[in-house]
C-alpha cells in the first residue's frame, strides 16, 4: 500500500517510560497491539507506544491543554489525525506531565461504554452453526 509509513518497535526507554507513568488501578489491563504495549479498560484502549512515540486518548479539553504543553495531534499517516490521541515524544516522556496525561486518559476512558470482549461468542457461532432468523414474506400489493 503507497504511503504507508514503517512501522518500528518501541525502543526499551520509550517502554519504560510508558510503564513508569501507566496508572496502577484495578481493571486496568496491559496488551500488546499490534506488538506495542498498550493500556485498556472496560476494554477500551486509552494509550499505547508506537515507535519513539506514547499515544494518549484524551478528551476535547484534554487534547487540547496537552497539545499547549507541548503533545502533538498522533498521525499514523502524515495528514491523517488519529481521532481523540495526542503523541508525546521525547523530552515530555520524562517528568509528570505524562502521568497525568495517561491519568486523564484512563479518566476518559472509564467514561466511555465497555466494549464486547473479542472472542466472547455464543457456542453456535463458535460451533459453526447459523442463526437462523424467521422473517415474513413480503406483502403483495394489489
């Protein structure tokens, strides 16, 4: 596919960056995405590294007072703004900054509606079987 960037690991300080200033609170979950280690709860991701980058979903007002202080609007694709994640790089890693936008990130993403578990299927969906819909012929107009 023409333009789409190489995707690189995290480098081990950007990882430790992102665990030192992960929120340690009950039902939050640590995955891996696409090999980057990212953070979710109630099944909703909230943060996760790519590349020199941690990525932050925040909130309208979040994004904003995080992009005065220095974050940046996250594009996979140059021109292609990721919706509600902000990218920390570089210096803003390192001191509280971080770990109050993750904060806010969790904060938000405790708001948001759990998502389905991925592989919570019925046992007729996971044994193959159709679900069979009873629908009522069309009426015939005269």
């Amino acid at each position: 596919m023409p333009g789409m960037p190489k995707f690189t690991k995290s480098p081990p300080e950007v990882i430790a960056a992102f665990d030192a200033a992960s929120p340690s609170r009950a039902g939050v979950e640590r995955k891996s995405m696409f090999g980057y280690p990212a953070l979710f709860v109630n099944g909703n991701m909230f943060a996760f590294t790519f590349g020199r980058n941690i990525v932050i979903r925040l909130d309208a007002p979040g994004r904003a007072k995080a992009v005065k202080a220095g974050a940046v609007p996250f594009e996979i694709m140059p021109g292609r703004p990721m919706a509600e994640y902000i990218g920390v790089a570089g210096a803003a890693m390192k001191g509280p900054a971080l770990r109050r936008w993750l904060a806010d990130g969790l904060a938000y993403a405790v708001t948001l509606p759990p998502r389905a578990v991925k592989g919570a299927t019925s046992k007729a969906k996971s044994s193959g079987a159709k679900k069979v819909t009873a629908t009522k012929p069309a009426a015939r107009k005269t």
